[in-house]
C-alpha cells in the first residue's frame, strides 16, 4: 500500500492538510504531513525538510498543493517517489534545469507587500477577498496561527528541475480553472486529471472528496 506524503506550500502549515490527512488515516492510509522550518524558508530547507519526511516511507506516493508543485519534480526524483498527484499547484512549465519561484507579475506585486525588512505579510494578508476561502473561521484561525511571514528574497530564488520529470507518474487533481495552464500541460503529457468544483483550500472544506480524487488518480496510474 502506498504512503501518502502531503507537501503544503511554504506559505501554510500543515493545518491545511490536516483534515485530508486525518481522512486518508481513517480510511487505512499511511500519511504524513510535512511542516516547514519557520519564517526564513530557503529553497534547500524546504527540500531538505521534505527529505526528512520522506526517509523510512515506502511506496511513496508526494502530493504537494499550490507552489510546492514547484518543488516535486525534483523531489520525486530525491525520494524515488511511485507517483506524484498535484493538487491546485504550480508546475515548472518553462523547459530548464530550474524554475523561477515567482513569475515578474507576482514578484513585482510582492515587492509592494513587503515591510521595510523586506518580509511579506503572512499570505492570507495579501489579498483583500477571502470570501469562501475558508470553511469556517475556526478551520482559518488554525490555517492562520501559524503562517510565516516569507522574506522578499526567497521568491527571488530558482528551484531545481529534474530532466524527464514530466514523464514520470504523475496525476493533476485541481480545484475549479485557476491552474488552466497547469491542465493543459497536465492533459498534454497524458497525466490523468480529475476537476473538482472548490476553492484553493478545497481540501478544508471536503476532505473526504479530495482524498478520494488523489485516491482515484494513484488508481489510475
């Protein structure tokens, strides 16, 4: 049976996983929810982090959500993961050995956030409507305690990207059309993908469906 490793984005916790984790426990599931070093992620922390995690776990199945995506075809390869299933997340789209953290439109969005220190908000302040984001505000009090507050610099940096890592195992499960581009992509190296109808943070508000999609698309791979 395989074991789920669920990657959040450097930019949350692992609450945002936590009731999809609980799910996929519940119903006889190995998984683990990795948590990020504090308020100064690097990209090679966050690697390292996630090979920490990582270590011990058989048939490891990663499933990173939003810009861990980023990150996981090079993890794959680190872990020698069966499968990844990306959940609502960035992909390295741009051929190259590594991929750009933030693209020119949100960096220069981020440079009006940051404070003096150059530190950003923590990320649910970067946006004026939250409106549904959130199942309810006990599940975004605990989404929200424990955000970082991200330095500038770190979406100045590049991520590894390993030769051939869209051609392995891979599934795309998203959450309405903001990751058009990502589909495309996904559909286009015949990835299985599964659309559900929700938000970014769908898996707070059904667990239980989501954890059957990425169920369904290790299935199908």
């Amino acid at each position: 049976m395989p074991s789920y490793l669920l990657l959040p984005s450097p930019l949350l916790t692992p609450a945002s996983w936590a009731p999809t984790a609980a799910w996929l426990a519940d119903t006889g599931h190995r998984v683990e929810v990795v948590g990020y070093p504090g308020d100064a992620p690097t990209p090679q922390a966050v690697l390292d982090t996630v090979l920490a995690a990582a270590d011990g776990l058989r048939d490891l199945v990663l499933v990173p959500h939003s810009n861990a995506g980023l990150y996981a075809g090079h993890l794959a390869d680190l872990v020698g993961a069966r499968a990844t299933v990306y959940v609502d997340a960035a992909l390295p789209l741009v051929p190259g050995d590594d991929t750009a953290l933030a693209a020119p439109e949100l960096l220069a969005f981020l440079r009006g956030l940051a404070d003096d220190d150059g530190r950003l908000p923590p990320w649910t302040q970067w946006w004026d409507d939250l409106e549904g984001l959130f199942p309810d505000a006990e599940t975004r009090a605990a989404v929200e305690a424990g955000q970082p507050r991200v330095p500038l610099r770190y979406f100045t940096e590049r991520v590894p990207v390993q030769e051939g890592w869209a051609d392995r195992a891979c599934g795309y499960l998203a959450f309405g059309p903001t990751y058009a581009t990502e589909i495309v992509f996904a559909r286009g190296h015949d990835w299985p993908v599964t659309t559900l109808d929700g938000g970014h943070l769908h898996q707070l508000h059904d667990p239980a469906e989501v954890g059957a999609a990425i169920l369904g698309l290790v299935e199908r791979l």
